[in-house]
C-alpha cells in the first residue's frame, strides 16, 4: 500500500481530529477572541504543512513548498470562516461573552 492508495479525505479529518483538541487545549468561555483566532491560525499552519506533504502522494519533491503555501492559505480561509460565524456580530460565542 502506498499513501496515494489512501483515502486522502479520511486521513486529514482522523490527523484534524488527533490535531484540535491539543491546540485547543484550555479554551473556555473566558477565552478572549483573539485567542481563539490565535489558535485557529496555529491549527491551519499544521494541518496546512501535513496536508502539503501528502498532497505530494509518493513522493515528496520541490512541490512541496507550493503545496504546503496553498493548504495553509486554505486552512486559514477556512478557519476565518468558521471563526467568524463564532466570533463575528451577533455569532453565538459573542453571545455568550455579552452574558
């Protein structure tokens, strides 16, 4: 087996999965905003880095880098994305900090 045989979509949900509990380690419902979107940036420079490498398959080449730039740009639009529905006016943890 090689890693382009694998499921490419199950392996970064499982890696996403092992990832966001350890740097979301701590947040609360005290947690500033802006730490949040601290750990959101930090959480898409990992899952950025790891999904460039496998995005390479087989082999890993000078690809790399270019690959890893577009996943961690990706992950971020993605992040700011779901964080804003969170965090933006009127998002539900704004809510809560109104409380």
């Amino acid at each position: 087996m090689k890693i382009s045989d694998m499921d490419m979509g199950k392996l970064v949900d499982a890696i996403g999965s092992a990832t966001f509990p350890v740097v979301f380690e701590g947040i609360g419902e005290h947690t500033p905003p802006s730490e949040l979107r601290e750990r959101a940036n930090l959480n898409s420079e990992i899952m950025g880095r790891i999904m460039g490498v496998l995005l390479c398959g087989d082999e890993v080449g000078q690809e790399v880098f270019e690959l890893i730039d577009r996943s961690i740009g990706h992950m971020k639009a993605s992040h700011a994305e779901s964080f804003e529905e969170l965090l933006g006016p009127g998002g539900s943890l704004s809510k809560i900090h109104k409380l």
